[in-house]
C-alpha cells in the first residue's frame, strides 16, 4: 500500500490562499441570487424535492427536462441548512471542490509522479474559472468531481494487475452518477466495456467479468431513474429530454451562426418548434415525444445539408473550446457587482488562464503522455467524447469546463518533464502538437477580434 505523501510547503500555501479566495467571495456573495437561467431551473426543481412534490417545475407536473441528481443534492442540503439557502449549496460546493482536489492529485500521480500531482493539484485548486463557478448553483462543481473520479477509478483498473471486481463496480457508478448530473456520456459505457476486454491485464474470464460488473454498476445507477423517465414520457429517456431539443436547435434552417444555443430565443416560425404543432395533430406530447420529434428533424435535417452541417460543427467546435465568458459577460450585464478592482483582475486572470492551461496541456497531451498508454486512452476518452458530442449539437465554453482538471495532469507531466533522459518526441507528435496550438491560438484570436473585442475593452 502507498503511504501518503508529505505535503510540500509551496503546496501548503496554494491551499490555505485558494480557500482564504474561496471564503472571502463566499462572505460577499451573500446577496447573490439565481441570475442564470438553468440556476433557475436547479433551484425550482430542488424546491420542489424538497417540499415533497417530486421532480417537478410546477406541482403535479413532474418533468425529464434535466438530470436529477444536482437538484437533489441541492434539496439534501437544504434539508439540513434550510430551504433556499444558497450559502449552503456554495459552502458545500467549496468542500466538493477540495475533495475533487486530491481525486487530481491522485489521478496525476498515478498516471505520472507525485510531483505531477502535486503541480496538477494547485493548478485546479487556483485555477479561476473553477473557484467562479463554486458559487453558482450549477452543475460544473459536482459534474467535475464526478468525472475526474472516474476518469481516476478507470485508470486504476487498467493499471492494476490483476483488476478488481470491487473498482469495476464503483468506476460504473461514478459514470452513472457522472450521467445523472449530466448525460452527455451515458451511452459511453458501449465503448468502454468492450474496450476493457482489449485494455485489461488479466485472463480473458476475468477481463469478461470486469466489463459486465462495470456495466452492471452502471445500469444500477441510472436504471430506476430511466425506467421512471420512461414511464413517465411514454417514450424511451434514459436521463433526461434536452438531448433532441438542444440536437434540434443546433441543426435545423434558422440555427444561428454565432451563439447557436441562442436558438432557444428565437420566436415565430422561427423557434426550433414551430412546426411542431402542426405535425402533432393536435395531439399534447409528453417532453419525451416532442424530444424524439425534435431529434428526427435533427437528424433529418443533418443527412439533407452535409455541408452546412460540417461549416457548423466547425463552429461549434469553436465555440466549445472558446474564451470563457460568463464572469464578464455577468459583469457587464450587471448580473454580478464585484468591486472594479475585483472585477478588472478576476476578468483578466480569467482571460489569461485558460488559454495558458489548454496549450501547456495541449502539449502535454502530443508530446509527455503517461508511461502506461492505457491511462493515456481514459483520460483522453472523455475530452474526445464530450468534445464530439458539442460538436454536433450546440457548444458552449462552459461545458469545456469540467475538463480542465485532464489538461492540468497533461500540462503538469509535460511541465515536468526529464528533458535530458529518454528519446525525443517523433515528428508526428511534433506535428501534432503544433496543429493543435495552432487552431485553438486561431480560434481564440477569431473569436476576439469578431465577437469579443468590444466586450473586453469596455470592462477594462
């Protein structure tokens, strides 16, 4: 068994100033309410768990619209703190935070060295799009926790040499747990499963045996919920309804351009659902049926314009690994009120962060992967899978968020690096890597000089 290391001084310092940051944005956000939309949403659907009337926005309507376990863990700590205290949710987002933490720490060690985890650690614990949206009642904070512990617990039963049944189970739980926060990766457990009887070091029984203790954990977890959605929505729905309105939105004739999960807004027989009404006959669709209707036109839709299709998942692949916005963009509109001070260095921290972490990880990715190639495949499936998944329906940069924790393990091994030992990085990685600097630095410098440049200059 491995002791636990010690903690180094440095590393002594980051924790004890990003949680002082942590608890003093705590103490000024007292009065900050619910100002983002799906906040809204989250806190209706909490209140209503809460209060004993189901998932449901309003009483005797309950709903598949989102994923249940963010508003329930919501309504767990108002049942204890005190129904709508907002604090709370915050306070025990913090704690998440710090646990999700160590899972980085592990995971960088694991895959790399003790030093790397240490590095990855700090850099996820000051990184300032994490501490933002520890105060927003959203679902980044426990969406991240979830993730990197599975990405940490699939890892582990690849590198072990003789896999546990006990790891299988819990790395398919953390997945189903991860999916009813959000479930962009439900059908994931197709690939992996069988992948794991290629991956895994063990004799082919015992490789069978891992795959479908996994799968099981996996269904056992969001099984009840889907059987309810399902029954429910008189439809098929594993986890939750947005998946074919949000495909719809982002792939039909009037889908705009820029800010395509904007559609949403759009009105007359313009809105994604105009012509839903028409086609149902008359007929009242459950969520469920008029998500499966939305997903064929999708769908339809996508087969009939291969190449408008391909121009848009261009940009939306843009739009997923874009500049973050929301603190300024907030700023701006008035949503948060932070001191000038505050506001000009947290934008600019912002601003500067993410695109430093993405490149230095960007590189770690082509150029210092981990030893064994196996913790390579699971900490890059979920970038790939999510990445692909925003590709087709809609990106937004708040969802590359849950991410960074992957990029700070990359870019920690690279940073560390023995640059005097071993071979040199082959050209395709070479080549590679620059590829890959050089369409995020293209992205990032489009979406300054068309969209962003005004926003920016008016803030500072």
């Amino acid at each position: 068994m491995t002791s636990a290391p010690r903690l180094p001084p440095w590393f002594t310092a980051i924790l004890a100033v990003g949680l002082i940051i942590r608890l003093g944005i705590l103490w000024h956000t007292r009065d900050l309410g619910t100002p983002v939309v799906d906040e809204q949403h989250y806190r209706l659907l909490a209140g209503s768990l809460l209060a004993g009337e189901g998932f449901a926005f309003t009483p005797g309507q309950p709903t598949s619209l989102r994923p249940p376990l963010y508003p329930a863990l919501v309504a767990a700590i108002w049942r204890v703190a005190g129904a709508d205290n907002l604090q709370a949710v915050r306070a025990v987002q913090i704690l998440l935070s710090l646990v999700t933490l160590g899972l980085v720490f592990a995971l960088g060690r694991r895959a790399f060295s003790t030093r790397v985890g240490f590095i990855a650690a700090a850099v996820f614990w000051l990184f300032p799009a994490f501490v933002f949206f520890d105060f927003l009642i959203l679902t980044e904070t426990l969406y991240t926790f979830l993730l990197v512990g599975f990405v940490l617990l699939s890892v582990l039963l690849v590198q072990a040499p003789r896999p546990s049944l006990q790891v299988a189970a819990a790395c398919g739980a953390t997945l189903g747990l991860a999916c009813l926060t959000r479930s962009v990766l439900w059908p994931l457990p197709a690939v992996m499963c069988p992948a794991l009887l290629v991956l895994l070091r063990a004799p082919l029984a015992r490789r069978i045996a891992i795959s479908t203790i996994l799968l099981l954990g996996f269904v056992a977890t969001i099984g009840p919920w889907a059987w309810r959605n399902t029954r429910l929505q008189h439809v098929v729905t594993i986890i939750d309804t947005m998946g074919g309105m949000n495909l719809r939105m982002g792939n039909y004739e009037y889908t705009p351009d820029d800010r395509m999960w904007d559609a949403v807004a759009l009105t007359g027989e313009r809105n994604w659902a105009y012509a839903l009404g028409a086609e149902s006959h008359g007929r009242t669709l459950t969520e469920g049926e008029k998500e499966k209707w939305a997903q064929g036109k999708a769908i339809a839709y996508i087969r009939a314009h291969p190449a408008e299709t391909a121009r848009r998942a261009l940009i939306k692949f843009a739009d997923f690994w874009g500049l973050e916005r929301e603190f300024i963009a907030g700023v701006q509109q008035g949503v948060y009120r932070p001191p000038a001070w505050f506001a000009v260095s947290a934008a600019g921290a912002i601003i500067l962060s993410y695109p430093l972490l993405a490149l230095v990880g960007a590189a770690g990715i082509w150029l210092a992967p981990p030893r064994d190639w196996r913790a390579t495949v699971w900490m890059l499936a979920p970038i790939v899978a999510i990445t692909l998944a925003h590709t087709i329906v809609f990106g937004h940069s708040r969802y590359h968020v849950p991410l960074l924790p992957l990029f700070a393990v990359f870019a920690a091994g690279w940073w560390t690096r023995d640059r005097t030992a071993g071979p040199r990085a082959s050209r395709a990685r070479l080549a590679g890597a620059a590829v890959t600097i050089a369409l995020l630095s293209a992205i990032w410098l489009r979406q300054i000089v068309v969209t962003d440049l005004d926003r920016i200059r008016s803030l500072f």
